[in-house]
C-alpha cells in the first residue's frame, strides 16, 4: 500500500494579493498623515479625503478598548491566513487576498502607530470615514459571497 504524503498547498494568488493591499494602503496612509494634517481635500462630488483616526473597529465600534481590538483582529486574522491560505484559485483566492491584505493592514497600523489607531481618511458623504484596507475588507466579503453564490468552492481539499 503506498504512503500517503500530507501535502500543504499554499495559494501564492492569496499571498500576492494580499501583499499589494498591504504595501498600497501602508503607502496612502503615510500620504493622508502627512498631507492631510493641515487641511481636508475635495475629490469630487461627496468625495473628500478627510483624516481621521479610529481607536475601534468599523463604524468606531468600541473605541474605548484598543487593546481588545488589537487582540480581536489579530485573532480573526490568524483564521483569515489558516483559512485563506488553503484557498481554491481562481475568484477565491483572490477574495481571501483582499481580505487578509486589509486586517493585515489595519493592525499593522494600529499597533506601530501612537496611540494605538487606524487612519482613515476617504470621506463619501456621510458614510463613515474609511481607508483602502477597509474598502479591501468588504471588496473581499464580497468576491468571496460572489464566489459562493455562483457554486464555487472556496476552499482545496
């Protein structure tokens, strides 16, 4: 009987996508802190970019406990990587990059940054101020919900 070998398959497409999330919003937030300090700027229409920080998490849900949250988000994305990284390719795969690339993000930023805070700062009306790492979050909700709607598997064997 020949021996089974445990194969750990690993989705380079989830890593590299990540990674690109991570470095662009690690760049746009340094931009925001520095040009952004000293006044708000108008896009277009309801588009401003605004600084902003958050202590909480989305919609400055707890913002009176950043320890917690730090700790919460490192949590969900250790799942995130664990789960991510045995992604189907294809739209899956591509999902599960952007949203490991953005709660990557924003802990990093939460925890090199003091005090201990997320910088937002794309203002659309009165939607609360967000930042890439956040719209790559939701972007990645929704590749992977469009991946599930259409029958795909999420995940390899």
């Amino acid at each position: 009987m020949p021996r089974k070998r445990l194969a750990h398959r690993v989705n380079y497409t989830v890593i590299v996508v990540a990674l690109a999330v991570l470095g662009l919003d690690a760049v746009t937030k340094a931009w925001a802190r520095h040009t952004l300090v000293r006044h708000s700027i108008h896009v277009v229409g309801a588009l401003w970019l605004r600084l902003q920080f958050n202590s909480g998490i989305s919609f400055s849900i707890n913002q009176s406990g950043p320890l917690v949250t730090s700790i919460l988000t490192a949590v969900v994305v250790v799942v995130v990587v664990v789960v991510g990284l045995r992604a189907s390719d294809g739209t899956p795969a591509v999902g599960f990059g952007f949203l490991l690339g953005g709660g990557v993000a924003n802990l990093v930023d939460r925890v090199v940054s003091t005090p201990h805070r997320v910088t937002d700062f794309i203002s659309v009306g009165s939607f609360p101020v967000f930042n890439l790492a956040d719209a790559s979050i939701t972007t990645g909700l929704v590749v992977l919900l469009i991946s599930v709607l259409r029958g795909e598997r999420l995940l390899t064997r």
